[in-house]
C-alpha cells in the first residue's frame, strides 16, 4: 500500500506540475512472476521510476515502453515471457506477464509571458476555461500571487531563459503578451526551440515584420517563424483587456481543437431546421 501510495502521489504530482509521464500496471500474470497483477510503476521521461513491476531486463523493457508511450501518446498492452534467457526473454521465473502502459499526458498548459493588463486578463480566462495557468514576467511585481491571484505557478524570468524555468512541451500553449521588440528578440528563438502548440505574439503587423527581420538577419528561418500566431488572436474587434483575451484565448481553443475560426452561422429554407427537414 505504501509503495502504491508513492505511485500515485508522483501521479498526481505529474498532473499538477504539467509533466509528462507513464503508468505501467501489471494486469495479469500466470506461473512463476515477480511481481503479481496490480503492481504498479510510473515512469518519467528520462527513464526514473516510481515503484517497480520486478526489476530486471523485463523492467527495462516496460521502461522503455513507457518512455515510447510518452513520447507518442499512446497507451499499449504489452506481453513478456519468463521463460529462457537464451531464447531471448527477459528472465526464467517460467511464468507470463501482461502490463498496461499507459500515456498520462499533462493538462494542457497556458503559459503567459508578460502580465500587464492583458496578460492578467489571459491568465485569468485561461483559468477559468480549465487550463493548467503558468504566468511569468521579467519584471518585480508582476508574475504574483498578489497580482494575479490562483495561478498554478509563476515565475519572474528573462525572456530568453523561459526555457530553463518552463517545461514548454507540446501541451503547452505561450501565449506572449510582451513590451516591444527587444524583447521579442531574445523570446521567439528560446521559444521556437520547444515542441509548444501555440506560440502567440501580441502586437501590430508592422511589430512583427520587424521583428521577423531583425529574427531573420539573426539566421532564424522563416519557416520556423511561421509557428507563430502574430498578431495574437482572432478578430473579433477586440478593445478592453478582456476582449482582447476573448480574441487570444478562442485563437488557442481553435488550434487545440483543430477549428476553422469561421463563423457557424446557417441559413436554410423557410420552415427548415438545420438536419431536420420539415
């Protein structure tokens, strides 16, 4: 019970600090086994673990198997038997072993650089719309829990060292509600290095080709700035910080849930209800 307790505490931790990571579970063994049906191991990406499913080379097997199912999302059902290590199996107890590995991906993550007025109002519809919430400021005073009360962390960080304080990984949507230009220039490349979503910058059109510029002179390619949403959002007319995090947090649910952005208004024949003919 103890070691199961541990297990789902980094479960549970997993989820509450946005990593990824794997459950292995045995479900069912027959004969000579090291560990019995319900064991259970969570995996980190680097290959650390919590609990254990037996030890040995089947072990490092499950391990790898969970590393695997991090990296691509999916659950599997894997099969070993404890037969003869010449044969190539991974130990001779004699028995058989079925192991759940399951995917435990993250919650998906906001991550706000900048919290000013807009980026406060991000923050705070990001939260209400569930979202794991990460704010984060270069200047004293801004990314706090007096500032913005519930968040789930923040940090003050230069821009270009957000990568070191933020595990960005592809459940994690940056949304950039920056100051201007010198510090888009050293955000957007630390950013582009990591496997987020959803890079979002907010600014005029004039701001970005600029930056694109000075970003390109630097040997960013284009290609890789294409990743970014600039200028953030999707228009709706936007004015008041609120709006304007409406416009930035649809533009978000739109790339996640792989929508058009385009309006679902329809108009059919007089008397017809959409699907239902009369």
């Amino acid at each position: 019970m103890k070691e199961d307790r541990a297990v789902f505490e980094a479960a549970l931790a997993a989820q509450r600090d946005g990593r990824p990571a794997a459950l292995a579970v045995i479900t069912r063994t027959q004969g000579s086994v090291p560990r019995q049906a319900g064991s259970k191991m969570l995996v980190w990406p680097d290959g650390t673990i919590v609990g254990t499913v037996g030890g040995g080379e089947m072990e490092s097997l499950v391990i790898a198997e969970a590393q695997d199912a991090i990296r691509s999302g999916q659950s599997r059902v894997v099969s070993y038997n404890l037969n003869d290590l010449t044969s190539g199996d991974p130990g001779i107890c004699g028995g058989t072993v079925e192991v759940f590995v399951e995917s435990l991906a993250p919650p998906p993550t906001v991550l706000v650089v900048g919290c000013g007025h807009v980026g406060k109002a991000v923050a705070e519809l990001a939260k209400w719309l569930e979202f794991r919430v990460v704010v984060t400021d270069d200047r004293p005073g801004y990314a706090t829990e007096e500032q913005i009360p519930g968040m789930d962390a923040y940090i003050q960080a230069p821009p270009n060292e957000l990568i070191e304080q933020v595990d960005i990984n592809r459940h994690t949507c940056v949304v950039a509600v920056t100051r201007g230009l010198a510090v888009d220039e050293r955000l957007i490349p630390a950013l582009l290095a990591t496997d987020a979503p959803y890079i979002g910058l907010i600014g005029s059109r004039r701001r970005w080709a600029l930056t694109v510029e000075s970003l390109a002179e630097r040997g960013v390619s284009r290609d890789d700035l294409a990743r970014v949403h600039a200028p953030i959002g999707l228009e709706l007319g936007a004015e008041t910080p609120k709006e304007i995090a409406i416009s930035i947090m649809a533009e978000v649910i739109m790339v996640l849930r792989h929508g058009t952005g385009e309006s679902m208004q329809w108009i059919g024949p007089p008397g017809e209800i959409a699907g239902q003919p009369k």
